[in-house]
C-alpha cells in the first residue's frame, strides 16, 4: 500500500487527551503528515494554549479523568472560533456522537482507532478549512470584478510603482503606501496579498480613522470572558494569521492604539481587550496614508518607533492628474463596467467629452473618475456619453479646446456655438452673435443633440 501523503496545506492541531500514549500515538501520526501538533493532558492546559495561539483542529477526549471534555466545547470555541472539533473517546454511542455535534463538535471518533482513520478525518477537515479560506480570501476581494483591480496603467511613474510592490510582495516586510484620496491605495494593498506567498491566507482591511476603543476592538478582539456565550470577537488580527493586514490611513491612529500595532509589527504579538496575556500571530502589515508621516511624527501626533517599525518600503502611487494618459484608458474601462452593471447599451465617450475628461484636475483622483463615468452612465440617453452627461464642476473646471488643437474642425464649431448659447439669454441673441440664422442655430444645436444620442457603430 502506498504511503499516505496528505494534498492539504498542513493544520494546526490541538490535542487534549488524559492518556499519554493516546497522546504520542496520535502525536507522531499528525507530525509524520507535517502537521503542527500541540499535546496536553488537562482541560487547563488546553484553554491555556488556545489563548496563546490559534488551532484549525482540536481532538477532544470525552473522559478527561473526572471531567466531561463535552463541557468544555463552548469554551474552546468561544476563544478558537475557527477550529474544528473531533471528538474521540472510548465510551462510543450514538447519544454521545448526537450531544457532542449539538455542542459544536465536526466530528466523532470513537476509540479503539487506526493511524488510518486518523489521517481520514483529518484530511477532511483540512479539506474543509481550505475552502473556507477561499470563501475568506473571495469575501476580502468581493471587488475582484472591479474595473481597477488589475490597476490598469501606461504611466511610467505609476509602471515603477507596481513594479516596486511585485518585487516586495514576495517577502513578509511591511509595506506603507503614500498617495492622494482616492488614488487606489487600498488596491495596491489587495495586489500586493495576491501577488504573495500569502495569497491563499486571509486579508483583511482596517480603517485607522476611528475611536480608540472601536479600533482595538476591530484589530484585537475582546476577551471572551467579557462577552456573552456565541458573541465571540476575536478580531482582525486573529482572522489575518498566516495573511495580511491592511491598515487603512495609518497616520489617523490613535496614539494609544499605534503602541499596541508597534508590538503587533515588532513581535508578532497582542493582546484581546481586558488580556494580559500575548497571543502570538504571523501577520504581513501593510499600511497606507495620504499624510506626511514624517511630518506627523516631527508634530507629535505619530510614534517615531512605529514609523520606524513600518517604513522599511515605501510606495507612492501618482495622482491621476501627474498621469493623464491613463484617463482615457480608465474611463473606457469604467465605461464598459457601468454599462453592463446598469444594463445601459452605452458604447463611447465623444470627442467633447473625452477631452474635458482629459483636461480635468481630478481632486478626487480614480475615485472620482470611476464616480463621474457611472454618473454619465445613468444619465446618458444613447449610446454616446457626450459633455452634456457630465458634471458641470467638471466642465467649468476643463480647458476648451484651441484654435490650433488637433481637432476636427466641427468639434471646435460646437464647443464656440454651446460657449456663446451659454452666456446669452436667447437663441436669438446667440444666433445675431454667432452670425447665422435662429433657424440655421437651432438645427445645429438639435444636430449635436441627436449625435450625442446615437449609437456608437
């Protein structure tokens, strides 16, 4: 018979078990698999290791000497909420298997047992939280069907950025990301995980711009014995072990919680709300912020040592107005994207308003193009986005064409004729400037209308 070799990534394994060749026996079958086993004799010992670490499995003797291990299935679970539970005892019965699945239990094995039926379960179980890994990772990345989420670029400067983080993706070192509102530094984040060893582990997003106790609660957890039964926190940094954590506008941190993220980075370990005691954690940090660090730790309102701890790489990521060839590409893809979401048959931008696209300053960087596009989107009547779809701040604020401009002759007609209708009371008065007929300027005016309105072919 062929030796068994486990397909799954190895798991972390808890064994508590008042019989120590149970525990040896099933020891050395869990190693041999590469898992990483954990052995203790008492219930105490056991909660004491779950506090210290987090297990994907825990195989749970029912007679724990004058104990009833059932009895303690809430506790491991409240503070492991994670793991699976496998009971095993000596004492099988069908009342047993039914009181420890209503308690929490995954599964039962009843003793005697074989390395055989060990290897068993434990493959299913390591099958099982793969796929909740996934279903983990695909819940952190619901945006994988955004237009941006390959970061989409021909910019030389926003080239280098991403070639930046490709090449510290790789490694386990933090990673701050500078840059504007808006810019995308929580996709670069995303793509740094993925680009990772990390990939298949958990990520998750924290924003930095809250109360003290609201964000340690979300990045530390609680303690549980402070909770009621079934409303476990365990936090974020429980959930990205073996992962990434992504902090969000870092420089907004409340300066007692930057002391607790400086030990999170420094020693891969913290602490649940109301715990003294450390729960060590292997977390990737990455961090972004649109302000000055340096110059919020000269102000006084950032650690140095934090700083210190996290600015081993810096990536800055361009403002959208520094690369102004990007806004055609992504304004053709948000285009596409808003189109299909919204079941809108629109196929282009015209020339007018692709070029006051093109000419915005855009303050509010991708974001704000990606807002502006699904707008023009809903608005648009036809299957051309033209300038009439687009917010007026935007048009007011884009340059005009020129004479001189590489432009079709008709586009600078019309841009002169709407300027002038614009800043005259009536069609007459625009008409006597403008040098032509009312009649001659209203069917100009429905021309433009009824281009903006047709089809793209």
């Amino acid at each position: 018979m062929n030796e068994y070799k486990p397909a799954i990534a190895p798991l972390r394994v808890l064994i508590i078990d008042d019989e120590a060749n149970i525990r040896t026996m099933l020891t050395l079958c869990l190693e041999a698999d590469g898992h990483s086993v954990v052995a203790c004799g008492t219930i105490e010992s056991a909660l004491d290791e779950i506090a210290r670490r987090i297990f994907d499995l825990v195989f749970l003797d029912v007679r724990l000497g004058m104990d009833n291990g059932l009895d303690f299935l809430p506790a491991l679970l409240a503070e492991s909420p994670w793991a699976k539970v496998i009971v095993i005892t000596a004492f099988a019965s069908i009342e047993t298997a039914v009181e420890a699945m209503r308690r929490g239990a995954t599964d039962y094995l009843p003793k005697p047992f074989e390395a055989s039926q060990v290897q068993m379960v434990t493959q299913k179980v390591a099958q099982a939280r793969q796929l909740e890994r996934k279903v983990e990772v695909l819940q952190a990345a619901l945006g994988a069907l955004e237009p941006d989420v390959d970061l989409p670029t021909n910019s030389p400067v926003m080239l280098e950025a991403l070639e930046t983080a490709r090449q510290v993706a790789a490694t386990r070192t933090p990673v701050i990301i500078r840059g504007e509102l808006g810019t995308g530094k929580d996709r670069l984040a995303r793509a740094i995980h993925a680009w990772s060893n990390r990939a298949d582990g958990p990520f998750a997003a924290v924003s930095c711009q809250q109360s003290v106790d609201a964000l340690e609660a979300e990045l530390f957890g609680i303690a549980s014995a402070n909770l009621p039964v079934g409303a476990d926190r365990p936090g974020r940094a429980a959930f990205c072990d073996g992962g990434t954590l992504y902090l969000d506008e870092i420089g907004q941190t409340p300066q007692r919680t930057q002391a607790r993220i400086l030990r999170l980075a420094q020693d891969q370990e913290y602490e649940r709300i109301d715990e003294v005691r450390g729960r060590p954690v292997d977390i990737r940090i990455v961090a972004s912020t649109s302000v000055d660090l340096q110059e919020a730790v000269q102000r006084g309102v950032f650690r140095a040592d934090l700083l210190l701890a996290l600015d081993v790489v810096q990536i800055e990521i361009p403002s959208l107005r520094s690369r102004p060839e990007d806004i055609p590409m992504l304004a053709d893809r948000y285009l596409a994207f808003f189109g299909n979401q919204h079941h809108r048959p629109v196929a282009s931008f015209s020339a007018d308003a692709m070029y006051a696209l093109s000419k915005y300053t855009w303050p509010g960087n991708v974001r704000e193009l990606r807002n502006v596009v699904e707008r023009a989107v809903l608005l648009c009547h036809g299957g051309t986005i033209g300038v009439n779809c687009l917010p007026p701040n935007l048009l007011n604020s884009s340059a005009a064409y020129s004479v001189g401009d590489l432009v079709e002759l008709g586009t600078i007609e019309r841009m002169h004729i709407e300027k002038v209708v614009a800043s005259t009371r009536s069609l007459r008065r625009a008409a006597s400037i403008l040098g032509i007929d009312s009649g001659t300027l209203c069917r100009r005016m429905k021309r433009y209308s009824t281009q903006d309105d047709q089809p793209a072919a």
